[in-house]
C-alpha cells in the first residue's frame, strides 16, 4: 500500500450536478499501518474558471483503527484561487496526526465529506474537482496522492426528472428568532440618531432538509419615511452543519427597496437560495444544537424621522419565506431611540455661476445666466431638517426665468415675490445625496439700471435654512431645540458676484417719421422759406435730394443757426446722424445742446464736433456722453468755405437712442405748444431782415437779426444814404411801413402788440391805429430781404434805395452790406 490513498466520489454514486443544490462529495482516505504522519487534505475545482463553491469539509467516519484523529478537533478553511472569483472554490482540511492500528480495528478508511454548490452558471457544463493528500513525516514531506472527480451539469429535462432528490424543499420549516448583540434573545438595544448598529437574527434548520429560502428585513416608517433604515448585511456565525450557507458577498446578491420614499432604503430581500442541512455532526455523534444555526446581522441607522423621540421603541421585522408560493414567517424586534441633543443638521452649498467664472465677461441687458447649485448633507449631519429653503435675493434687474435642472427626488417648489427667489423643500434626508439645480435668471429685461448705466456688478446673497423637529426628555438638554424658533441657518449665508453692463440703446426715434416726430416738433433758427422748413429735415436712408432739407438764411459772420427736436418725451440719445444733400455747404463744426423745458440750454459734454472736410456724408457720431433730454438742438457753427455767398447750407437729421419717460401734459396743451415757431425770411418780417424807405426824407429803416445781442436791432440812415447808421430804440423789433400821404413811418415791439410811428426819423414816436394807415393806397409796407442764394435773389427797390444779394445801396452806391450792421 501507499503511504496514503485518497479515492474521491460523488454522493449515491452520481456525477451530476444542478444549479444552486448542494452536492456532496466523499473522499475515502487510506493509510498504511504503522507511523504517524500529519495529513492534509486539500479538495479544489481544477478548472480554476469558478461556477461551483467548495465550502466545507468534514471528517464524517473515523474507525477505531485510528485513535489518533478526533473528527471534532478538525478544521477546515476555505479559498480563492483567484480574486476575481466571489466564492470559494476550494478547501483545505487539517487531520492532525493520523495513526494506524490494525490491531484496534479491520477498518481502514477515514471518510471526509466535502460540500460543493454549483452557481446559476457553470463553464464548459462540467467541473473537475481535484483531490489532493499531503503527508509530513518528520522532516518529510510531500504529496501521496492527487485524484480527480468530474462532475456534471444534468441538463433540464435530467433536473425535471430528478424530482425533489437532493434540492427540493420539503414541508420542514426553519425558526427564525432576533436576538441583540450580545444580549439575550429579545432585549431591545438602544441607538443614537444616526449611528450605525449591527442587529443579529439567528436561523436554524432541520437536519436532512432543502429549503429555497428568501430573508426579508424592514425597519419602521410611515407613508413618506423611514424610521429605521437598513443598510447591509453579513454572516456573523455558520454552524458546522451550516459552512454552505451564504457564501460569498452577501451584499452583490441584497435587492433594496426603496418603496416609501425614493431616496431611503426601507426594506432589503436576500435571496439565499437552495438551503440544505446535511446533518454532518448528527451522523458523526457529537451533533450540538448551534451547528444548525447561522447567524446573519443586519446594520441599521437610525434617522431623524419626526416619530423618533426619545426613548420611543422602534420596531424592525426579521422574515422569511420557503419558496415564493408560500407564506413568509416573521418576528419583531425593537429598538429605542437614544438622542444626545447634538443631532444638528449639517449642509453643504455650492452656488456658481459657471459662464462667469470662465470668462468675466460682464452680462448684458437681456443676457441669461444660469446659477449651477450643489447642496446636501455633509458626511458628519445627524438631523435631517424639515421645510427647508433656499432663498436668492435678486437685485431688482436680475428676473427669474425657471429651474431648467433639478436632480431632487422631489423637485423643489419654486416662489417668487419682489425681491426673493425661495425653493422650498418639505425634508431633505440624508439619502437624499447631492442636489443639482440650475436657475436660468435674465440680467435687467425692464431696464431697471437704465441704458448707459455701464459696467458694474451684481450681487445675489443666498441663505439655506431648515426647520429641526422639537425633542423633549433627552438627557442633559430637556427640550431641543431650546429657542423660540426651531429654524436653524443649514449653513453661512453666502452670495455670488457677477458683472453687468448695460449696452446702450440705439432705437430710431422717430425723426424721418412725420407720425412719430410731427411737423410741430421741429424746429429752427430760420429757414428760407416754408418749402425748405425745418419739417423737411427729416432724413431718408440712401436718399439725398436737393428739394428736400432744411435751408435757413444765408448768412456770413457770426450767425448760429440751428435745428431743433422735440422728441415729446424724456429720451436718451446716442447717436446722431447729419446728411447734406448734393449741392449744399457741408456742416465743418457743430454743437449739441440739451434742454428738458425747450427753454433753458445746457451745452452737452460731447463739446464741439469738427467734422472732417473729407468725410464723406452722411456723418454719424455715436455719442461718448449720451444726453439724457427731451429736447435736442443741432447748432451749427461752421461749414465750408465755397469762395463765394451761392452756395447756400442745407442739412437733414435724425437721431437714435430711446424713449426713457413720457412726459404728462396738461389737457389743454398739446407737445406742439411747447415748440417755437421758425422764422421764414419769405413770410412776415418780423424777426427778419427787412427794409422801407421815407421817400420825402430819403431815408432807409433797416431791421435785422444781431446774433450776439440774440435780438432783432433796427437802424436808420442820414438823408442821402450818408454814413452814420444810428440804432433805433431796442424796444422796436420791426419797421411796418411808411405813408406816404402822412410822412409817418410805422413800428413793432418785441411782442407784435404796440403799434407807433415816427415822422422825424425815429427821434420821437407817437402811438396810431396801424390798420386805417395800412389800407391806404399811399402804404408802402417793407420789404422782405429773404437769406437765399446769390442766383435766387430777386432785387428790391424803393425810391433812390436798392436791397440787393450783398446789401442795400443808395444811387447805386452800396450803404451797407449784410454784415453785421450797419457800415457801409
């Protein structure tokens, strides 16, 4: 005989093998009389590809032939002949010193019962198991003998036709009883909120059963939490009947259910499949009631549901079902909650604004941001708080638009009121994990800065706070919280910054639009003629036509003219545009001035403008220092020199920006009230240059505009157009006319209402009814000089006096030019 033999071979004789029953396999060891070797036993798959868990090894028959080996004194361990795999597959059994007597006995086999449970899955549909005897003689050592058993999946219709032999369940039905770490069965532990705790249950079976069994654990809740939450498992014992029983991680094979809120865990089902109780330590004859137990453990945590108060027993259900056709056993145990008065909840916030924080690139007015939101529980919270809510305070051109991403199990309420974003929540567990959200905002959609408010920056403070559930009778605390308000900050209140900037506005305000800008709010310091007013200054995009534009007097010297706009309302204007039309001077330099009354002028920061002699019209100046005004004037302070008085000055405008503010008028007043007429040199000559002659003294009256006293001055000359021009008194504006048959000429004030003549050459004046004089046939009214062009002009004559393009001329000798009067 060898030193030692190990024959391996399958139960009842039969190779096959079905998923998830045990199959067990006998190894008959043989030794030589004589010697007391130390023997070792090592049982593994040979394949090395998984798909059958070798998970015990037992010494079940030991003749008397061998005193030396005490079956119960013999351990066997399990392992992996590789990581990847989850269960053992294979196991290794010490027998000590082995001695052989034969005078004690004819038998000479040891018999180990080694267990095997095939998984769902085995490769190749086979599996070959390799038997291994070691023996140690003193310094000796080595291996006796290596045999191998191959086993067999048994295919369906085999598995259908094997009936119930070895994997089925039978009508046995397991205990199940709780158990407190530690404690006698059914005492209740006590836990504090939110620290973990290991809660045991112990499962005993039948000897000789199969059972497909499926634990079940929940813990307390109501209709919308979780009191008692469970977390995992593991196998805290196996008895030694039991080594088979939940190999593996029995955590990859736990289902959580998630059926009272979506975030907590209430329940967890471990299926554990077939189930057998082969019954080893029965046979063998020192069989004790704890190897046919296992216990497995459960870890629970206790949250800050609003039941768990102090000292409340808690209850947690342990179950089991055979099959899923029958009915699940359960019992009840409990636990107390144990509170300490440091159950505070802790958050933590992140508040970006990610387009923001890449570039710094200031928001416009309408632009739309997106703040990007993290918050949760911080790993060390013990309180879960309760209507809770995040509060954005929005500066008053920041507007809401929506949450366009939300992560939460419960997708936060959104309110709004003037000044205050709120998201509401009504608890935040602690399973909750991370909220993500994204708030859209739209920078300034009202124009709350305004327009030209330029850069500047935005502010946006943001607070998290909850509400705790009130406690009473905690030890040391009493009641807590203890103030008069249970809400409490979730964490410091912090804000975001971004910049903003409001582009300016650049709308059309309506000037080239007759219905927008009616003729009554134009206006201007004079203009040729009714057909060159200043309502066809409107300018047309792309047009440029000689009859249509404003043209005021033709003047040299000091004159101003200008244009006005009334743009009926508070506006801000930030861009002007000037055209000339083929065939007029050309603007050199010009000024803004602003008026809010239309009667007291500022002069604007944007100063004198020189245009270029060479640019190319039409002009357009974006303002550097927009005006804020309802009334615009264009002044006119230099065009181009032409080398002679024919060409005369033309001009169109318009300008953009917008309306900022209406303006309230009263109900007799229309915008047109508001506006001042436009002298026309053609049609009434008040306010213009005009002339008459006092035939029987041969002397001229001349009136006309005197740009620096902004005021119409009126001369008379000496007998014979003889030098000096001497002024008239300043409180006459205008000179009607002369009589012929009375020798009376007759004058205007300022305001048209006072009617005198004179018959002496403006030394001395006497009131008269104007109207009788004026309808007499010897009535020669005066003459308009109108400031037109060198070709348009028309000579005027009376008596020895002549009004030409250049000036007034006694018998063909010039008096006086149309300068500033009056020397000839």
């Amino acid at each position: 005989m060898k030193e030692g033999e190990c024959s391996p071979e399958a139960e009842a004789g039969d190779p096959t093998i079905r998923p998830g029953a045990m199959k067990l396999l006998y190894a008959n060891l043989t030794f030589p009389p004589g010697g007391t070797p130390r023997a070792n036993l090592t049982v593994a798959v040979a394949n090395g590809t998984g798909g059958v868990a070798v998970c015990s090894a037992v010494v079940s028959a030991v003749p008397i032939a061998f005193p030396c080996l005490n079956a119960s004194n013999t351990v066997s361990d399990v392992f992996y002949s590789a990581p990847t795999l989850t269960e053992p597959d294979g196991v290794q059994l010490n027998l000590g010193t082995v001695c052989h007597f034969p005078s004690l006995g004819a038998a000479n086999t040891i018999q180990v019962v080694v267990a095997v449970v095939p998984g769902e899955v085995v490769p190749g549909g086979a599996v070959r198991v390799r038997a291994d005897l070691d023996l140690a003689q003193g310094a000796a050592s080595g291996r006796v003998s290596s045999q191998v058993l191959t086993l067999v999946v048994a295919s369906a219709a085999a598995n259908a036709s094997a009936g119930n032999a070895t994997d089925s369940t039978t009508t046995a039905t397991p205990t199940l009883t709780a158990q407190p770490n530690l404690t006698a069965p059914g005492a209740v532990p006590a836990a504090g909120i939110g620290e973990p705790f290991w809660m045991p249950f112990n499962l005993s079976l039948p000897a000789l059963e199969v059972f497909n069994l499926t634990l079940t654990v929940a813990g307390a809740h109501d209709a919308t939490r979780v009191a008692v939450e469970p977390i995992a498992v593991r196998m805290a014992y196996r008895g030694r009947n039991l080594q088979c029983v939940g190999q593996g991680d029995l955590n990859a094979s736990l289902v959580y259910h998630r059926d009272v809120n979506p975030t907590q865990v209430d329940s967890l089902t471990l299926p554990l499949g077939f189930v057998r109780n082969p019954a080893f330590t029965l046979f063998r004859g020192d069989h004790q009631d704890e190897d046919d137990v296992v216990t497995i453990e459960v870890l629970f945590r206790l949250t800050d549901h609003p039941m768990n108060h102090q000292d409340t027993v808690l209850p947690i259900t342990f179950g089991f079902q055979v099959d899923s056709g029958q009915a699940a056993t359960s019992v009840t145990q409990g636990v107390k909650v144990a509170r300490d008065g440091q159950e505070d909840p802790k958050f933590f916030l992140n508040v970006t604004i990610p387009k923001w924080d890449s570039a710094k690139t200031p928001f416009l007015r309408f632009d739309e941001l997106e703040l990007e939101v993290e918050l949760g529980h911080t790993w060390d919270s013990r309180g879960e708080p309760e209507n809770v809510t995040l509060a954005f305070h929005l500066p008053p051109f920041v507007d809401y638009v929506q949450v366009v991403a939300d992560n939460g199990t419960v997708p936060a309420a959104v309110s709004r009121d003037d000044a205050t974003l709120t998201l509401f929540w009504p608890y935040i567990v602690w399973d909750e994990g991370t909220i993500r959200l994204s708030i859209r905002l739209q920078v300034d959609p009202k124009n709350k800065r305004g327009y030209g408010a330029g850069p500047g920056h935005a502010v946006i403070p943001f607070q998290l706070a909850g509400g705790m559930v009130r406690r009473f009778g905690i030890p040391g605390w009493g009641t807590y919280p203890s103030g008069a308000s249970n809400r409490v900050a979730l964490v410091e209140p912090g804000m975001v910054v971004f910049g903003v900037d409001a582009d300016d506005c650049f709308e059309n305000l309506g000037v080239g639009d007759p219905v927008r800008i009616p003729d009554c709010q134009l206006s201007a310091s004079s203009a040729i003629s009714v057909d060159f007013g200043p309502s066809k200054a409107r300018y047309v995009r792309g047009v440029s036509d000689p009859t249509k534009a404003w043209i005021p007097e033709l003047r040299v010297g000091p004159y101003r003219h200008w244009l006005q706009v009334d743009f009926g309302a508070l506006a801000r204007v930030t861009q002007v545009i000037l055209d000339v039309p083929v065939g007029y001077r050309k603007v050199l330099r010009y000024q803004l001035l602003a008026s809010i009354n239309g009667q007291s002028w500022t002069p604007t920061e944007e100063g004198i403008v020189t245009v270029s002699a060479s640019e190319t019209y039409p002009h357009s100046r974006n303002l550097t220092y927009p005006l804020k005004t309802r009334f615009v004037r264009v002044v006119i302070l230099e065009t181009e020199a032409t080398g002679n008085d024919k060409l005369a000055f033309g001009m169109t405008a318009d300008f953009y920006g917008c309306k900022v503010a209406n303006i309230l008028l009263p109900a007799e007043l229309s915008v047109c009230s508001y506006n001042p007429d436009t002298r026309v040199t053609n049609v009434e000559v008040a306010g213009n240059r005009h002339f008459v002659v006092d035939e029987h003294q041969d002397i001229a009256f001349v009136c006309d505009t005197e740009p620096t006293e902004d005021a119409v001055l009126c001369y008379v000359s000496q007998p014979g157009g003889a030098s000096p021009w001497r002024i008239l008194p300043l409180h006459v504006h205008a000179v009607t006319g002369w009589d012929a048959a009375t020798g009376r000429t007759y004058f205007l004030d300022e305001q048209e209402h006072s009617v005198v003549y004179s018959v002496d050459g403006g030394l001395t004046f006497s009131p008269d009814e104007y109207a009788q004089a004026a309808s007499g046939s010897s009535f020669q009214t005066s003459i308009l000089v109108p400031g037109v062009g060198k070709d348009d002009f028309v000579p005027e004559k009376l008596g020895n006096w002549e009004a030409s393009f250049d000036g007034l001329s006694h018998s063909g000798h010039m008096a006086l030019r149309w300068t500033r009067c009056c020397s000839a």
